[in-house]
C-alpha cells in the first residue's frame, strides 16, 4: 500500500490566558488559536505491526517514541484496538521550540493520514480522544481553522474563519523553557488578562483590525528580561512597520503580527530580518 502526504499547519495562539493549576498537573487555558499556511510535510507509509520510526530533515529531532507523531500513530492504532505500524516521514518548514505547535501538527498530520489510509476506520470522536492522547494541541492542529480552546486546549468551540490576512512570523535566536513559564505564571499573584470574549466577538463580526488589537499572551509577562526585550523589540519592529498587531504564539519564543495586505508584510519582513534567526511571510488558513 502507498503511503498518503499531508500538510501540517502552523498554529497562532491570538490570545493565550492560564486560569490555574489542576490537580493532574496540568493547567487550565482560555485560549483563541488560529492555523496559518507555513506548514511541514508529513508522508505516512504502513509498515508492519509495532515497526514505527519518523524521519525528519532535522538531525536533532528523536525518530522514536519520543517523537509527537509516533505517540500520534501509536495512539491511532491503539483507539483501533490492534496493533499497527508507521514510516513517517516529515519535512520541517516549521520552527521547533517555537509556540508554532509544529510537532502537534505533525502529529495530527499523522492521525489524518493513517485514517485515510485505514479507508476512515475512526470517526472525528475517536480521532479528537486519540490526538489528546498524543498531546494537549493535537485536538485543535487536527480541527485547524479558528477556534475557542479551553481545559487544556481540548475543548473546542469553532469560530468563523478569520479573514484571510497577512502573517508575518519571526523565530528569535532563543527559545523559551514551557515548564519555567508555567511556574513564573504559578508564582504571580495578579496580572493582566487577554481580552477574550471581545476578541471572539470581533473574530464572529469579521473584524480584522478588532481581533489584531486584542491579541495578547499571559506569557510574554513571565518572560526573563533577556527575552523580554527581544519580545518587544520584534513587536515594536512589526508594529512600526504596518502590523495591525503582534503577539508571542504560545509559550515562544517565536513572535507573529497581522497585517492588511501583502506589501506591508513583505516591509515588516524585510526590516525583521536584522532582529531574528528566521522570518516567514504566511496567511491565516
């Protein structure tokens, strides 16, 4: 049997907001997520029963079970009740480390593909509880669009699709520690929160300029000041130069603006280059 290629798209949190601590460890999120066109390539093989591996372009990412995608397809088979194999094999345009969500996307990427090549074996509620099982964005990368994510950003409420706009994408030269951003938000005993259900309304009325102005993330207030200001120097950057607002995606380091047309993008991204590693220009998708 062939094997099935699919895109595995980008994820932008517009708004990102942690409401506490759970007693399984995890934390609650409010969270408004939106996928976007800068995307991996994931090609799926069958092989045979308990034989998974995924390749990559990029030597430092594990091929075994440490890898997202391989958790995915281990956990396909297991909601099938038998056991399976997969080569998966995936071509990296996403930036790792990044709060891009690139290793979730591969990974729903992977449970797309094994349900095409299992002729649709699962349907979307056994496919949604085996992307949780692979990890807490899988659920939303498997949906994509845009979307209301909350728990721990399993439960989804779909939002019209925003208007196509401009995104400009910038990877710093740092990444940013997840575990050591959750426990700075822990240890604050007040901070300021996103405004969500005015950047849903704005998202529900097609309003571009409403939503982009709302965009905010509780953990750029937890960043260390080394961070900080690259953060900031990258928004200001975006902002300066035409972006109708900029955010850090989830828990970094990489930092995104909304723009209202393609020559205002190309400006940003050009003038961005001389304050990041990597510069994408993408769309919302």
């Amino acid at each position: 049997m062939s094997g099935v290629t699919v895109k595995a798209r980008a994820k932008l949190n517009l708004s990102l907001d942690v409401l506490g601590k759970r007693v399984d460890g995890f934390h609650d999120l409010r969270m408004v997520m939106q996928s976007c066109s800068l995307a991996d390539e994931v090609t799926v093989e069958p092989a045979a029963p308990g034989d998974y591996l995924a390749q990559t372009n990029r030597s430092y990412i594990p091929t075994g079970d440490r890898n997202v995608a391989v958790k995915a397809a281990r956990a396909y088979y297991a909601a099938l009740g038998r056991e399976g194999g997969a080569h998966i094999k995936i071509t990296k345009r996403i930036p790792v480390c990044a709060g891009l969500g690139g290793g979730s996307s591969d990974a729903a990427a992977v449970l797309r593909a094994l349900n095409e090549l299992e002729h649709g074996a699962l349907d979307e509620a056994a496919l949604h509880s085996a992307a949780l099982a692979a990890g807490s964005d899988v659920p939303f990368c498997l949906m994509g669009g845009t979307a209301l994510a909350e728990g721990r950003g399993e439960i989804l409420t779909p939002l019209p699709p925003l208007p196509e706009t401009q995104v400009v994408i910038c990877m710093p030269s740092f990444n940013c520690s997840t575990p050591e951003l959750f426990a700075r938000i822990d240890a604050r005993k007040s901070r300021c929160r996103p405004d969500t259900a005015g950047l849903v309304a704005a998202i529900e009325a097609g309003d571009v300029m409403g939503a982009a102005r709302r965009l905010y993330n509780v953990f750029e207030d937890a960043l260390d000041r080394r961070a900080a200001l690259a953060v900031s120097s990258l928004k200001l950057c975006l902002l300066d130069n035409g972006a109708l607002g900029a955010a850090m995606s989830g828990s970094g380091s990489a930092v995104f603006g909304l723009f209202p047309d393609a020559e205002s993008a190309r400006r940003a991204r050009d003038a961005a280059r001389s304050l990041a590693r990597e510069v994408f220009i993408a769309k919302t998708d």
